[in-house]
C-alpha cells in the first residue's frame, strides 16, 4: 500500500520537450540545413483588409491613415518574421563551415568558436547572432544542442593547433565515466590523460572547473 513514487504529488510541472528550431542533415556528403517551420503560422494579409483599405467606404482622412497604418505594422511583422527566419538559416549555415568537424566526428571534434566569427562572416553584429541563438536549438547526428553550444573558447595544444573546450570536457565525462569508482581519477591524473589524448596541458584547476560543469 505504499506509494513507490512518493516525490510524484510534489511537482505539478509537466516535462518540456525540445523541438529543434532548426536541422542539419547529411545528403550525398554534404550538410543540409532544414528549417523546422511545422509549428509556426503562415501569416499573410487578408484580402479583405486590402480591399477596404482601398473602397470608398472610408470616408474620412483619419480612417484611410489608420488603416494604412494597420496594413504597414502587418507587412513590417510578416518582413521581420522572413528576416529573423533568413538570419538564423545563414548562422547556421556558418556554424557548420566553422564547425565541420563536429558534424562529421562528433563533440571530440568541436573547434573554438566565438560569436565575433560568424558575425563578421554574414556580415551581422555580435549582438544579433547572440540573440538569434538565444535558445534556439540544432537537430543535429549526434542529437540536439543549443546554438549557443558551439561557441566555446579554445586551448592550445602541442602542435599549436587549437582545441575547443567543450571538446576538453567531453573528454573528461569519457575518463570519469571509464574510472573504477572505488579509486576515481584525481585531477592530475585527469590532466595527464587529457595531454596524452589531446596533446594540451590543462592546469589541475582548470580541469577541477570542467570537472565541476
């Protein structure tokens, strides 16, 4: 007669599931952006209001201003719409340029990216590609991430090539998932690891940091 779930009557919330704003797909070799549009409204202007806009049925100065004034604030939503869509096509198209790697091998592979990058690559501020990846998320081959995922910061190894942080702490989550758990991996031992596989020094704190996230 117990209850095997008694944390369930606590939380009412129900579980929010990620829909990619977005989908890169491998067709024939080469990387194909898909824009997930399923969910969103096809807005256009309704014949009607144009029509009238038009008739003689608004007599008065005032009322052909205000309506115009609707149809202009119309078009200028349905414009920043398509532009807001056209923005977030070409970031992702950048971020698979500078992130090939990734999407051909995987997390390990992930490069250092910074948001200054792709904006000088479509010719946008840093301020737009931050929000148009802003909780926007990548139906990728190796799963979903956010946007902001793949910009990290890189360090710098042996051959003075650089390696993404991300690609770091994937690598530690693959030692730590590997270690005997009786004896787990100190972060020294972490660092000797990392500069075996990667060929990079990472400081014990470093590591402890990474470690942490």
């Amino acid at each position: 007669g117990l209850e095997p779930r008694p944390g369930g009557s606590l939380g009412s919330a129900q579980p929010c599931y990620i829909s990619p704003d977005i989908f890169v797909r491998k067709v024939n070799g080469e990387f194909v952006i898909l824009m997930n549009d399923d969910d969103l409204p096809q807005l256009q202007l309704s014949p009607m209001a144009t029509e009238l806009s038009e008739s003689c049925e608004l007599r008065t100065n005032s009322e052909k201003d205000y309506m115009c004034d609707r149809l202009n604030s119309a078009k200028w939503m349905i414009r920043s719409l398509e532009e807001r869509r056209r923005t977030l096509y070409q970031v992702m198209a950048s971020i698979v340029k500078h992130q090939r790697d990734f999407f051909e091998h995987g997390v390990y592979r992930l490069r250092p990216l910074v948001l200054k990058d792709i904006a000088e690559d479509i010719g946008r501020s840093e301020s737009s590609i931050s929000r148009i990846t802003t909780n926007k998320y990548a139906g990728t081959p190796y799963g979903i991430f956010e946007l902001k995922y793949f910009f990290n910061s890189g360090l710098s190894s042996s051959d003075g090539s650089q390696v993404g942080s991300e690609s770091v702490k994937a690598r530690i989550r693959s030692f730590i998932d590997a270690e005997d758990c009786a004896h787990p991996l100190s972060d020294e031992e972490l660092s000797s690891r990392l500069a075996e596989a990667l060929g990079i020094k990472v400081a014990r704190r470093t590591v402890a940091k990474y470690r942490e996230e």
